[in-house]
C-alpha cells in the first residue's frame, strides 16, 4: 500500500466497503450533527487504520477543539500511531500544530528532491528508507477557519490539499456542517472524499455533497455515506459502520503493546491541566551518570507546540538569571520546583551547590513540595536563614569575587534560588556593613551585593532563580540598583496590563495569556518570546524517587 492508505467499513449489502485515501482523492470532509454517529465514524477510522498499517507506515495528528474526550481514549491506550492528540479546545496550540506540519512538508520537499523524487511512493523506493504518511485529523475544523483571525488557517488547508498528497500527507476536517464560514474553493476542490453521517440536521450535507445527491434521504439515522467523487451522487457509498464501545479499546492496548521499548510517545495537549515534569521524555535521557562539564539544563514546561518541552541550557555568559513573575505562588513554586530538579539531575553533584533563601508561605502544598525537593537535595544546598542573610549572600558573593579575581571560569556551576524576592525587605536600599567577607570594610547594601552576584556571576557559573509577584514589585524592587537587567531570562504569568507584559517579556503576550500559561523569553535565545504550560508542583511519590537518586556522597 505505498500509494494509498485505506480502511473498511460494515455495508449493509456488501461485505465491506473501502475508505480510500488516495488514487485522486486524498483527503476527507467529514459532517454530522451532534448524535448522528460522527465520532464513532472517527473511532472507527482511526482504529482500523492503526490495525491496518504499523506506526512506521502511518501517524496520526489528532486534534479536538470542541472540547470532546473521543480522542483521550487514544491518549489513555498509549496508541503508538499518534503524534500529536489534543483533547481541548485550544485555537493556538491547534494553530502551532498545522505550523508544525507545514515545516514537515517544507523538508519533505527538500528530501524528494535531493532524492530526484516526484513523491512519496517514489522516494521510498529510491531510497528504501520508510518516511510515514501523516493524517492531519481536525475536529470541529471551523473553530480554526470561522473566526476573525483565521487567515492562517485557511492559507494552511488550502497548501495541504494541494501539495500535501505528493509528500504522504493527508487531511481529514470533520464538522457538525460546513455551511456558513466556508473553506476556500480551492480546498474543497481538492477534498476528494467526502463523508456524511445521517442525523437530524437537514442541512449536513450542504457544501460536502452535491446538491443533487440526495442519497442521505435514503438512509436511516446513524448510517452513513462514504463517496469518494467529490460529492457527486455516482459515487455513492452508502455504509452502516460498527458502533464503537469501550470494550474495543482492547484493541488500541494491544496495539500499544506491540509498540517497541522506547517507541515515541504521543504529545498529548489538555490545555486545562499543567503537565507533569515526571512524564518529561527528555529530562529521563538526560538522567545520570553525568559528566562534569555538562551543560547545566533545566526543563520548565510544555510548549504550546510540537516540541517536545520547553529547556534552558545554561551558558557562561552575561544576563544568565532566571527571573520568575507570577501572582500565583503555587505555578510560581511548580515553576521552580522543576528548574530545580532538572538541574539536581543534570549537574555532577557536590556540596552547597546550591544557595536557598525560601520565603515562600508556609504549610502550604507547594511550600511542602520545594521542602521535598530541598531534602532530596541533601549536602548539595545550603540554606540561607532570614536572620543569617548576610552571611550567606556575603559567602556567595565572596565566591564570584575569587573566582573573578583568579580568571577562573571552569569551576562547576552554583545556584542562587530566592523564593520570594518581594518578601525581601532588605532589597530596600538601607546600608550594612559586610566586613571582609564582601571584599572590603566600607557599608553594601543588599542590593549592592545581589547586583554584583546578578552581573558577575554568570561569568564564572554562578546564576540566580528569583521568584516576585508583580510586575510592579519588579519595578519597586529591582529597578533602582539596575538589577532587573540582569535577568537575561524571564518567565511571567498573566500580566494587568500591555506596558507591563512588555517591560518583562517585550511583547504584549504576558498580558493575554490564559490560565495555565506562561510566557518565557530569553535574551540569549532567538529573541522571541514563547508562550508554554509550566510544570506542576512534582508529585510526592516522584519526589521519593528523586530523593533515592542524589542519596549519593557528594564531593566537597
């Protein structure tokens, strides 16, 4: 099957009927109203397609935007054919999707011809390599192409079902109709296959099939009609598909067993939960041993794209502090709580490796939580207490200054976390007297030191996580010693008001994000800043597995 992909469907006279993608019709509109049988159909569709070709021959792209759990059954099995399954009602995540396919055709293009090949039949045989054929399934498809902003969309629809066949991609939009906000011409010129469920709608088939097929007349509801000619009545398939219940996701679990150890695992995107660093594919690679001169990294959320998760290598250079802004303590602490396990993780461990001040309110699950990680930690933190916070800045400081002094920039990285700078009354800019332990003998302020710790300790691997709740705090606090520029890195909640989203991320995006989200930027990146669903506080049981990883002797 290297020029088509197809599936079978129950009929009422004959033994099966054949849902074809390919031979000139490569991609599908699917239309049923609410209880006419539409997402059994998908089920269907998707299952048997899965039995029928293997994951190297055939993936999915599911995405649901009508806030439906039909595609969570495919989530929850762990079928091994999906890419990507989207579970809410999320037009951006959606939207980053298609951009995601249109790179995937754009390589695919510069693969076939390299390979002198004018399609994907042609480059598998030229090059005996097994690149997968892609169904792009949209649910509720006019989410994305009805609204004010849908030019994108449209634009992508309409370059998929024109090109799309040659490079084994292929596109199924299902919605309850598609009269009204309508697809291109164009598009629907290309959208061989159309499929109808019969419910109570009288106006489903508008747009799909021809105004002359009148075949849904002729079926009872719950049937359907696979046509496979663009909607005219000649190539009428009129079919009973089987119901699906849950007693057939057996079949999606044994198809999951099949699936080789290691075998990727679907993005799945439920835009109402925050993800769990435990289930980060790529934080797992990364476990030790680990090698002395690794790059510290750390994993802080799920991007609102196709990529795996959002990381952050940290470099030995100017700005590299991470500044957290956000009113909500508890994704404020998940926040840190996962940059902070990341780096135990990906960092050979030694002693007071890291500098905690956790100002942070107490007894509450999060601040329980960051207690969690810091026993796990062990002899690889060293407290700063409120009452000794001299001491333990002036320590710190007084590290970045020998290793400043004696050119040494190869010492193993170290961390300052303040959890809760706003809290930190002493950032007012009342002097006191650090002795010898800061350098010298005349009067710092804590503000003087911090800043000296913010703007010369990347240089020499020592960086700072800072928590503040508000934009404003930011500017009260952090603004008047020049420290807020030393934040090369900055991740922010939702924001009251456009000047303040673009004082911290330079741009007007912390200011529309929705729950759930927040919006990093990174002046050492490409410049532009992306929204992602940050980690949630770790879970206890993880925790415990975490601690039993660094219950190991650190080097002093």
């Amino acid at each position: 099957a290297t020029t088509e992909i197809y599936t079978l469907f129950l009929h009422d006279a004959l033994p099966i009927s054949a849902c074809r993608f390919g031979r000139g019709a490569e991609h599908a509109l699917l239309a049923g109203v609410t209880g006419s049988g539409k997402n059994n159909l998908l089920n269907v569709l998707i299952t048997t397609l899965a039995i029928r070709y293997s994951p190297e021959e055939l993936e999915f792209f599911m995405i649901d935007l009508k806030e439906g759990v039909e595609f969570q059954r495919f989530a929850r099995c762990g079928l091994p054919h999906a890419r990507v399954i989207s579970v809410s009602n999320d037009p951006e995540f959606a939207l980053n999707v298609l951009r995601g396919l249109e790179a995937e055709m754009e390589n695919r293009g510069r693969l076939f011809t390299a390979s002198g090949a004018t399609n994907i039949a042609e480059y598998r045989k030229k090059t005996a390599k097994r690149l997968s054929r892609i169904l792009l399934i949209v649910d509720e498809a006019k989410t994305l192409y009805g609204g004010n902003d849908s030019s994108y969309a449209l634009s992508f629809f309409d370059k998929m079902a024109a090109k799309g066949r040659s490079f084994g991609l292929h596109l199924l939009l299902a919605n309850q109709g598609f009269s009204g906000a309508s697809l291109r011409l164009s598009t629907i010129a290309n959208m061989g296959i159309r499929l109808v469920t019969k419910g109570k709608g009288e106006r489903t088939a508008e747009n799909v099939l021809e105004s002359n097929n009148s075949v849904l007349d002729r079926l009872s509801q719950h049937e359907a009609v696979y046509n496979d000619g663009h909607g005219s009545k000649e190539h009428n398939h009129p079919c009973r598909v089987p119901p699906w219940t849950d007693s057939d996701d057996e079949y999606l679990r044994r198809l999951a067993m099949k699936a080789p150890p290691g075998f990727r695992k679907p993005v799945v995107f439920d835009g109402h939960d925050r993800p769990l660093l435990s289930s980060c594919s790529a934080l797992n690679r990364a476990l030790p041993p680990r090698e002395e001169d690794a790059v510290p990294r750390m994993w802080i959320g799920a991007p609102m794209s196709l990529e795996e998760t959002v990381c952050v290598a940290w470099q030995r250079e100017s700005k590299q502090n991470l500044l957290i802004v956000d009113t909500d303590e508890e994704e404020a602490t998940g926040l840190i709580g996962s940059a902070w396990v990341s780096l135990l993780d990906t960092v050979a461990p030694r002693a007071r490796q890291f500098f905690l001040l956790d100002l942070g309110t107490p007894r509450e699950a999060w601040s329980n939580a960051l207690a969690s990680i810091r026993n796990a930690a062990g002899q690889r933190v060293l407290d700063i207490h409120r009452d000794a916070l001299l001491d333990g800045l002036g320590n710190l400081g007084g590290m970045v200054d020998s290793r400043t002094g004696s050119r040494t920039y190869d010492e193993p990285p170290v961390f300052l976390i303040l959890n809760g700078i706003h809290r930190l009354r002493e950032l007012q800019n009342a002097p006191v007297s650090f002795g010898a332990r800061v350098g010298g003998a005349g009067q710092r302020t804590v503000s003087e030191v911090l800043g000296s710790i913010l703007r010369d300790g990347p240089y020499v691997g020592v960086h700072v996580i800072a928590w503040c709740d508000t934009a404003e705090n930011v500017r009260r606090l952090l603004e008047p010693g020049k420290l807020r520029g030393e934040f090369g890195m900055v991740a922010a909640g939702r924001q009251s008001e456009d000047t303040l989203s673009r004082a911290l991320v330079g741009n007007g995006k912390a200011a529309t994000v929705g729950a759930n989200r927040m919006v990093f930027a990174n002046s050492g990146g490409d410049g532009n800043p992306c929204v992602f669903r940050p980690y949630a506080l770790p879970e206890t049981r993880w925790l415990e597995t975490v601690a039993g990883r660094h219950a190991v002797h650190v080097q002093p």
